[in-house]
C-alpha cells in the first residue's frame, strides 16, 4: 500500500515552539524617524520657527510615515513572514502627530510673535529695498512710519560691549552683524531702550517693539555711518519666527 507524506511545509510546529519571523529594518527605522519626529515641536517652542526649521521637521515626519507603510505593506505583502507590524505603525503614527503639532506650535508662534498695538515690518522690503529718493530724500513709505508703533526683526550689530546694553544697532541680516561688514544706512536701525531697562546681545534674530522714527540725532553708534533711522523701543526679546 502506497504511503502519502506530509510536506514539511504543511506540517504545523509542535505546541509551544518558537516560530522566528524577522522583522524588516525599515520598520525601526521608522519608529525611530517618528520618536525624532515628535522632538520637532519641542525645538520650535524653544528655538522658533524658520523656513529652514520647518523643512527640515516635516522632512522627519514624512521620512517617518512613508518607511511605515512601506514597511507595511512589505509585511501584509509576505502573508507572516514578516512581523514588525506594530513597530512600524508607531512610526506612521508618530510621525503624523508631530507633523499636526508641528503646525500648531508654528500657528501659535506666528500669531503671539507680534505685540498688539504694533505693526510688523519687513526690515529688507519695507526698509532697506527702499533706499533714498532724490537728492537722499527719504523713500515716502518709510517717512509715512514715522511715529508709528512697528515690530521689526533684525540681527544686532555686534560691539565690544555684550551684556547690559540700554541701546544698539539691529541690521538686515547676520552677514552684516556678524563678518565686519559695514552696513549701508539704509539697512540699519539704531535702537534706545527705556531709562533704566538694558538688554544683552542675543546672536539670533531679535525683535523689536517701538516707535520708528526717521531722525535720530540720539545716535550712540560707533559705527563709520550713523544709522539715521532709530526705534524708541517698548519691548526688545528674541524672536521667534523667521519669516
């Protein structure tokens, strides 16, 4: 009488024996992606936002997210040969709750970044592009500024003195403040702070809340051109948002 064997591959393991099922690297990698993601949030409320800032976070939370349902998908594809299903899908869910919190710390940094009662201005388009008129008359929209109340972010010019400063220089851009490059006038802004208040030189962006004016006999600055346009400010931090 013929006999029929089983094939090996039909034979289910005996009770309690360990089945190994590797798990594909793409599914740590993701869950890692996404652990990294969600610091993203954090560095913002700490640090601030900046084009740069933002893609590069949201470059985290999408490598996340598509390394999961790759991974995934690889997984579903090999019908169990593969475990990590959980792994990766942490990853996929990480990655999109850091990239919604992302946007909402930015939309809470952007709208708070602004004192109420001030206007924000641009320093490179609403100042310096404008230049000087004819015969160096001022541009008519910045002499339309003066003695309103603007916010304006800027780079402090660095001096010799660091901390305790009562007033100071803010430039355009961190090239001017920081490689000896002398600024043209019109890409500076003298800043006086109230009798008795100092602030210390922050290296990032600073802000700065005020009244602009666009004379400025007050000017303290040791710089080779007096800056001619000045701010009495109200309020001076470090900003927050970049753009």
């Amino acid at each position: 009488m013929a006999q029929t064997l089983s094939s090996p591959s039909a034979t289910p393991p005996p009770p309690g024996e360990f089945v190994y099922q590797p798990i594909p690297a793409s599914a740590p990698l993701s869950a890692g992606a996404g652990a990294l993601a969600c610091l993203g949030p954090i560095w913002h409320l700490a640090e601030g936002v900046s084009p740069l800032s933002i893609v590069a976070w949201t470059f985290v939370c999408l490598a996340a997210g598509i390394l999961g349902l790759l991974t995934l998908s690889k997984i579903r594809k090999t019908e169990g040969a593969f475990s990590g299903t959980k792994t990766a899908s942490t990853g996929v869910v990480l990655g999109g709750v850091a990239a919604l919190c992302n946007i909402g710390v930015t939309a809470l940094l952007v709208t708070t970044e602004v004192p109420e009662g001030f206007r924000s201005v641009n320093f490179t388009t609403d100042i310096s592009q404008k230049g000087f008129g004819e015969q160096n008359e001022l541009h008519p929209e910045i002499a339309a500024m003066n003695g309103k109340k603007i916010y304006l972010r800027g780079f402090m010019y660095r001096g010799k003195q660091r901390l305790g400063l009562n007033s100071f220089v803010i430039v355009k851009d961190n090239q001017q403040c920081c490689f000896g490059r002398q600024p043209n006038q019109s890409d500076m802004v003298e800043v006086f702070l109230p009798a008795g208040e100092t602030f210390d030189l922050e290296l990032g962006l600073t802000g700065v809340a005020g009244t602009f004016r666009t004379s400025n006999t007050r000017s303290r600055s040791q710089l080779q051109f007096r800056p001619i346009y000045r701010i009495d400010a109200e309020l001076c931090k470090r900003a927050k948002v970049g753009f």
